[in-house]
C-alpha cells in the first residue's frame, strides 16, 4: 500500500483493487457517490445501481478520476431487476468481487404510527435488498476464488436512536446476516464485514435534519470534534475490499468519530 495525492483528497492505494469488478448499490450519490469515486480511483471497473438519473455522476467522475463507471438505473427492491444489474455488471467488468451493500432510506417514522405496508417498503430496501445482493454475487466469487463483501450498517441501532425503529432494525439485522453470512462462505475465501458510519453529512442530512442543536450534541458526543462527510466512509470500504484485510471477516467497523465503543 502506497499513500497518493489526487485532485480531490489523499488516499491510500491497494493494487488489488486495480481491475477488481466492482459491484455498489446506491452508487450515485450521498456516501455512495463518494465509495463510486474511491473505487474508480484505485483502477477498479466499478458498476452502481441506483433509482435516480446518474448519467451527470457518471461524467463527472469519468472527469475526475479517468475511470468510467458502468450506472444501471433500476430498483433494488425488484429482486428480478437487482440480478438484472449484477448480470449485466458482470458481462461488463467480469464476475462481481468486490460488493457494496450501500442503499439505505432513513425515512423518520414513529412506532405508533407504523403499517405493514410501510414495515414492507423500509425493510425491502435496508435488509432485504442486501441479502439479496449477497446472494446474487457470492457464485460468481465461488468460481472466482474468494471475494469480498461490505454491508453498510449504522451506529444508530448501537446508540438506542428513536426516531426510525425501522432503521434500526435493520441495522441490527445486517450485523447477524453479516456474521452468518461470513461464516457459511469464509472456506469459499469471501470476506463479509460491515461498516457502521456515524452521522455523516450528506445534502440530504443537510436539507432534513442536520439542525444546529443536533449537530451539536452530536459533536459532544463524539471524540473526534469534527463531523463526518462522506468522504470519511471511503478508506474504511476500501481496506475492508482488499486484500489488506485478507483475515478480517464477519466484523462491524464503526466509523463515528469515536461515539460508540466495542470490546
């Protein structure tokens, strides 16, 4: 490993990620946006999926890095479209080995006022849609020889939030799958981690919820007195991706700036 400097920030490189095939869902923006790019950077051939046009994402980057990723605009919660977009993923770059389990919704909601109907959309898209990812690439990784996975999580759940008991949930979820997960697949060589982010200021937290108060009782908490952009979440996915972890599997990572403690 090797620290560069490029236009946009400092990072550390992994030759292993040079040409890896890249798979990330929720790629083209908030924290998403960020892993696209750092993957881009490292030389790896990345494809996301995402709902939302990204086609102006994508020049950008191509811009900034001279990486083109592959955007496949569709729907995670359609299991059929989900393996639609690792298949094409693959024919482009080759089977998927590195996976980002990165797509969430933290739509605030209240226990009382929850229906089924609701309960369906948000575990569809934070639990469901990541079990499914993992399902769909793990055969491609098997004949490949090993691979990697990073299930995005969040502090929320450790810290006993309300305000999306949903979310948490979910959260909480994503540990067990995590663990499960890394355990039936370690002799196959496929690594399955997870990456709990703090409070990470996208222009969405930005617009809905970052407010002053908030912001800064967040801040008191946190050992670090700097808050997390999503930048922040990139060296973390990437170490969990390379081979520099080759024996780190069914873990949680916190990135937070020091709010939660395990051990």
């Amino acid at each position: 490993m090797q620290d560069i400097d490029t236009s946009e920030t400092k990072l550390t490189t992994f030759p292993d990620l040079t040409g890896a095939s890249v798979f990330i869902t929720g790629g083209g923006s908030g924290i998403g946006a960020d892993l696209t790019l750092g993957f881009l950077r490292q030389g790896a051939k990345v494809a996301f999926i995402g709902r939302s046009d990204a086609d102006a994402f994508v020049r950008q980057a191509e811009r900034e890095t001279g990486n083109k990723p592959l955007f496949i605009q569709s729907d995670i919660t359609d299991l059929e479209a989900l393996r639609g977009a690792v298949a094409q993923a693959e024919a482009a770059h080759g089977p998927v080995t590195v996976l980002v389990n990165n797509a969430a919704n933290d739509q605030r909601h209240e226990t009382l006022e929850v229906d089924e109907e609701f309960w369906d959309w948000s575990t569809s898209i934070n639990l469901k849609a990541y079990f499914f990812a993992c399902q769909t690439v793990i055969p491609g990784m098997q004949k490949a020889g090993g691979g990697a996975i990073v299930n995005m999580t969040s502090i929320s759940y450790m810290m006993g939030n309300t305000g999306y008991p949903i979310y948490t949930t979910s959260n909480s979820g994503i540990n067990g799958m995590t663990r499960s997960i890394a355990r039936e697949f370690g002799p196959d060589k496929i690594r399955v981690n997870a990456i709990a982010p703090g409070w990470v200021l996208t222009q969405k937290q930005l617009d809905k919820w970052a407010t002053p108060d908030a912001l800064a009782a967040h801040l008191e908490r946190q050992c670090l007195k700097e808050h997390l952009s999503p930048e922040d979440i990139v060296g973390a996915t990437l170490f969990l991706a390379s081979s520099a972890s080759r024996m780190i599997t069914g873990q949680s990572l916190a990135v937070d700036g020091g709010v939660v403690v395990s051990g």
